[in-house]
C-alpha cells in the first residue's frame, strides 16, 4: 500500500509542476498533412520507416545524445539552475510531425523547403496530430526519406524538426523501495489524437477527458513495483523547445526545434548544399541533446529524484540538435 501512495504522491507532483497556463494557438502555417475528419482506426505507430522512390536519397536519423551541449529556449548553453537538479533519460523512442529546410537566418517556417508533414484530424473537435499513424523511432533508426529529385536544389542553413511524441526511461527514489526506474510517455505536439499507445509492452489508454485531443504536455507514465503494475496520466506544459534563430521565431504551442547543419564531424558549421546532380544518398544524422533534459526541484541535495519528499518536475523538453551531414 505504501508503495502505491508513493507512486500517487509522485504522479500529483508532476500534475502540479505547471506552468502559468497560456492559450494554446495553433501553427499560422500548416504543420501537417491533410485533415481527415473521421475518427482514425489504427491502433498503434509504426516502427520502422519504408524507405521508397528510386535513385540518391535523402535520408534522416535520430541520434538522442547525453553528452551534447545543454541549451535553452535561445540556443545558449544553459546550466541547471540553483535549487534544481537533473537527469539524463534514456530514450526508447520519439516522434516528429514536420521537417523543414531552411535557407536563410530570414526564412520564416513553411517559406523553406517543407519535407515532411504527418496526418492529422479534427474528429474531435480541434486539429489534432494522428499518433497512430506516426512513427516511432529509436537511435539510429531512419524517421525519414525522400529521393533527392524531389528536393529543391540550393544551400541550407537551418533545420527545422517538430516533435511530437518522446519516451524515455526516468529513475526515481523513495522510502520504501531505493531507486527504481519508470517510464515516462510525453506527448510534446500542439494536439494529439490518442486513442492507445505502448510503455514497456503495456497498452496505456488515456482516460483524462476522452471524448477530446490531447494539449501539448500530456503525458503517461508506467512503472512496475514488485511485479505489481502502475500505470497514470497528468498534463504539464513546460517544455523547453531550443530555437537559435531569432530572426525566425517559431509557432506558439508548437515544439518546432532549430538547429543550424554541421558537417559530419561536428565540428564546422556548415550549410547543406543540394545541386540536383547527387549520385549518392545524403545521410543526416539528427542529434538531440538529451543532457540532463529531465529537470526537477531538489530538497535533498543529492541528484536523485525523490518525488515522496516533495521534488517535482520543472522540465521535460529536449536540450538543443544538431543536424550533421
């Protein structure tokens, strides 16, 4: 028993630890595919990405890493403020709803080259993300790809990645049982439809006003104790969502991430050129700051989550990306 209200206090905590909430205002440009009206009947997202089209391709990959730089909404390297303390989850896999190439600094999001845009509906109302028809995918897998002759020719400073659905693995400590880890389901798009979705193997099915889409901070979490499953929701709303491009700010409520092209070694910045001739696939890695992305209030000053002594979550967003060539 005692360990279930463990779990139950850890749960409130993370329903408490939002912000001041502001309106939720949809993307000014399309952010993706065609709106179905009709409620969708799949179940759960794909895993793999079905590479088609003939000849040199263009080809994306996640890459979640730990040790790249920490930043902030501004692209500045950012250090966990006092008081706070941070972990770094381990990613079983995340989602992305639009991909955008952008030429200049000016380039405002949909003038550059919009690659990607994922299904969504309005069958509940407000447009929504169609998170069983997204792909789910894990590092290094290919969460995208187009031939290259379907892309624009010219040079690219910017791209532009908007995420939608993360889960990663989180630690946590209490009383009662030390440290134990549990699984954390973040739905970070402007509005999801969900029906279902997978932690663990474990089917979660959102019971929070159902009958609507789900607000950007959604999320599940699962967690096995003594073999005894536990399975909860809550919404939040702070995610930090890294743009270093002032001069091109980025939707309100979306979780659009900008990173500026590097070559392979990441070492130079470097725009991506495309002149319409390749003969080979141009492989880009995207690389995801997950550095200490899992931020929350510390009373015992000791780098472990405590959520029973009345720590709680500050932050959930990704810490910055760099996409190499």
């Amino acid at each position: 028993m005692r360990n279930i209200l463990m779990l139950t206090v850890f749960l409130s905590l993370l329903i408490s630890c939002k912000k001041k909430e502001e309106p939720k205002v949809e993307p000014p440009v399309s952010t993706t595919g065609p709106v179905v009206a009709a409620c969708p009947t799949c179940e759960f997202p794909d895993t793999v990405w079905n590479i088609t089209g003939t000849g040199p391709k263009l080809i994306f990959k996640f890459n979640f890493d730990s040790t790249q730089t920490r930043l902030n909404n501004l692209g500045q390297p950012a250090s966990i403020p006092s008081g706070n303390a941070a972990q770094s989850p381990i990613f079983n896999g995340m989602s992305a709803h639009y991909i955008e190439m952008a030429q200049t600094d000016f380039t405002q999001v949909g003038a550059g080259a919009v690659l990607y845009k994922a299904e969504e509906t309005d069958c509940r109302g407000s447009k929504a993300i169609v998170f069983c028809k997204s792909l789910v995918c894990k590092n290094g897998d290919v969460f995208f790809s187009v031939p290259l002759s379907q892309v624009a020719a010219g040079s690219y400073k910017w791209l532009r990645v908007s995420l939608a659905y993360q889960n990663y693995d989180i630690k946590i400590k209490t009383n009662s049982t030390g440290t134990i880890d549990g699984t954390l389901a973040s739905f970070v798009g402007y509005n999801t439809y969900v029906s279902k979705y997978k932690m663990k193997g474990a089917t979660m099915t959102p019971t929070m006003s159902p009958e609507s889409n789900k607000m950007q901070g959604y999320w599940g979490f699962y967690t096995k104790v003594f073999s005894t499953e536990y399975k909860s929701e809550g919404q939040a709303s702070t995610t930090t969502v890294v743009n270093p491009n002032p001069n091109s700010p980025i939707p309100a409520g979306s979780c659009l991430v900008t990173g500026e092209f590097f070559n392979t070694s990441g070492a130079t910045k470097s725009p991506l050129v495309i002149n319409g001739n390749e003969t080979q696939d141009i492989i880009i890695t995207v690389s995801l700051s997950t550095n200490k992305s899992f931020e929350w209030t510390e009373k015992t000053v000791d780098g472990l989550f405590q959520p029973d002594i009345g720590e709680a979550v500050v932050d959930m967003g990704l810490r910055g990306m760099i996409p190499k060539y």
